[in-house]
C-alpha cells in the first residue's frame, strides 16, 4: 500500500518519495454565527496550523457541526472571516468558495452515504463531480483510499449491508479522494465500540502522517481528545473557551473545561447545555461542591503513527509552535508537554487497522 498520496509526492527515485507539500492552516477571524436571534456563537478567532491536528470540543448543541459548516462556506457566518490561501470562506464570490471547498476532505457526523450507491460509487462520488478524471484513475484512486481505510474488497456493498465502524471509514475514505489539504471529520467515534474509536483514532494519526494534511476533529470522546491531537478548543455558551496545545487545555481549571473532561453533573453546563442561575446555586451550596477544580485527568501520551508510517511533520511544526509559547502555559501544562516529550517514541499503540 502506497505511504502517501498523489498531491504530496516527488517521486525522485522508485523507491524513496519525498513529501513536498503540506496541509494548509486555516484563520479564523470573529466569526459569528446567527440563526434569527438565536446567536450560536460569536467573535470566535483561532487558527488550525498547517498540518496539525486539532479536535473541537463543546457540550451538544454549542455549534460544533455549524462551525465545521462555516469553515467550508456551507453555511454564511454573519461576520468574521475564514481565510485558507487568500480565499475568503464567508464573504468571497461563490465561484471561489466552491473552488476552495475542494481543497476540504469532510466527513460528515452520520457519514451521510447514498443507501443506493455501492461504496465505490459514494467514495468515487467527489472525484465524478468535481474532476474530469477518466475512470481509470477515479477507480484506481477509490481502491487506493479504500485499501488506506480497511475497506479492500468491499466496493460492491451498499451502506446498508456494512457495519457502522466501517460506514465511518468509507466516509473518511470519500474524504481523503480529492487529496484534501484541510481535513474535517464531525464525530469520526459516534456509534463505534471502544475497539474501533481506537482504530479511527489510530488511522486519523495513519492519515496525517502520510498525507500532512490540516485536520479539525468533532468529538464528545475524551480519549480521542486525550490522545489524538496536537490542539484542542472548546466552545461552550456561545463564545470559544480555549483553544490551544492538547495539554493546555487537559489541565485547565476552567469550570465548563473540567466538567466536560469528567464528564460531571456538577458544574456550569446543564441538559440544555447552560443551567440556570438557581440550580447553579444550589449545586454550590451542596456539601458536595458545585465542580471539581483540581486536576485528576490522567494525560496520556500522544498516539503516534503505526510502525512504517512516515513521522508526522505536523508534530514537529507543533513542538516548535508549543517552544515558543511554553513559558506562558501553566506549570501543569508545561509539566504535561515535557512528560509527552520523553515519553518512549514506539507509536501506533493501537495496533494495525
Ligand atoms: N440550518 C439551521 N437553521 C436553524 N438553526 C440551526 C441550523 N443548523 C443548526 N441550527 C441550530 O444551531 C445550534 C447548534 O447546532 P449544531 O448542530 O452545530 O450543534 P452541535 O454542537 O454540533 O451538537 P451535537 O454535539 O449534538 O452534534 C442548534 O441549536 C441547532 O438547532
Ligand atoms: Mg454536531
């Protein structure tokens, strides 16, 4: 199986192959977003640097799935700006929008397969309307992604006749097709065992390692969180909490922040994501405290690709970044990052896919 892919690869000899491309970052300027007077949230500013991957917390209902369809022009923002290589995702000419969007990979939160088209067709669907590749190279594409994901041999089944986890990763398959420099996956773990969230966890690692593409990552798991990217943020009551290296954000003492790491009833966030202030007061005169505020999250080191695989630039990019910010992070950040460092680089703890 080829390590890398098409857009990213100098052949220079048959045998040795040189990435020559990278991911592109994605700046996100105060943007706001607004349906009738409902606001969904507002002046969020953050950039996904090149080739990193990042993953997007926040409580459900926060506008996770909105901003992932923001980033892409599927839905308008009323203000703010999403800038990838010059071109405006917001308020540019739609023809420039809809030539940006294919530099995009998404998968989306329910896979959002067609029931009627076997996998090939629906992971070859992108190549078919938005190039003019005969099918020759489309088939030769769609086996390749397919064979990347764990897929080989299984072109000819209909959605309906697979399991979940591999609904999952025929969207990522249809994802990577367009060689994706921006990848956005809305829930990759949704309905998966704990055995196949760390498969995907596992091949989104695989994924960025060969092709170095920029990547934003929906989730509500905390060992994907914990273990999968370079950054995390947080949205939650309409604004971006944080956003920032993986253990900024896991030693946080930010109540929302703890108590959506621990998944706690106590804290700030309710069944219809805010409590009110009644309850909040209530829960802070119980003996038993209103929110943790000490750290208890274990941090684990950070997946690395599977044996074989090429190493991740993104990770490298990200430890230069992280050096120059270290001395302003918190002590049990800064203590977090350097245990990662020295942490034994044997990589791809969860096996093959
Ligand atoms: N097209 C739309 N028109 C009006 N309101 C919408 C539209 N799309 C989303 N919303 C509203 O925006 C809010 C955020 O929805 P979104 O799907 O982004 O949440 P989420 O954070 O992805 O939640 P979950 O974790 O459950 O997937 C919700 O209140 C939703 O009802
Ligand atoms: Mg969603």
């Amino acid at each position: 199986m080829p390590w890398l892919l098409g857009r990213n690869v100098l052949e220079t000899s048959c045998l040795s192959r040189v990435v020559v491309s990278l991911g592109i970052e994605v700046v996100v300027e105060g943007l706001t977003k607004e349906f009738g007077r409902q606001t969904i949230w507002r002046d969020v500013t953050l950039t996904l640097p090149e080739g990193e991957v990042s993953v997007l917390l926040g409580p459900s209902g926060t506008g996770k799935t909105v901003f992932l369809k923001s980033l892409v022009g599927l839905l308008k923002p009323e203000e703010g700006r999403v800038l990838i290589d010059g071109v405006d995702m917001v308020n540019d000419r739609d023809r420039d929008v809809f030539e940006a969007r294919k530099r995009f990979g998404l998968m989306f939160q329910d896979g959002a397969l067609f029931g009627s088209m076997p996998l090939f067709d629906n992971i070859a669907f992108p190549l078919r309307e938005h190039t003019r590749k005969k099918e020759q190279e489309i088939r030769r594409i769609v086996l390749e992604r397919m064979e990347m994901v764990g897929l080989g041999g299984e072109e000819r089944k209909l959605p309906g006749q697979i399991s979940g986890g591999m609904r999952k990763r025929a969207g990522l398959a249809r994802a990577l097709v367009l060689d994706p420099e921006i990848i956005l996956c809305d829930e990759p773990d949704s309905g998966l065992d704990p055995v196949r969230t760390a498969h995907i966890s596992q091949l989104l690692i695989d994924v960025n390692a060969r092709i170095d593409a920029t990547m934003l990552i929906v989730t509500h798991n905390i060992d994907i969180a914990a273990t999968v990217p370079d950054n995390i943020g947080m949205l939650y009551r309409r604004d971006l909490v944080a956003f920032g290296p993986r253990e900024a954000l896991l030693t946080s003492d930010e109540p929302a922040v703890l108590q959506f790491l621990h998944g706690d009833t106590r804290g700030p966030i309710g069944m219809s994501e805010e409590k009110d202030a009644a309850l909040l007061a209530a829960e802070a005169a119980d003996t038993a405290g209103p929110a943790r505020t000490r750290r208890t999250i274990e941090i684990p080191p950070q997946l690395r690709p599977t044996p074989g695989m090429p190493p991740r630039q993104g990770e490298h990019r990200h430890s230069l970044r992280v050096d120059e910010m270290l001395p302003r992070l918190s002590y049990p950040a800064q203590q977090a990052i350097w245990a990662n460092r020295n942490h034994p680089q044997e990589g791809g703890r969860n096996g093959a896919n």
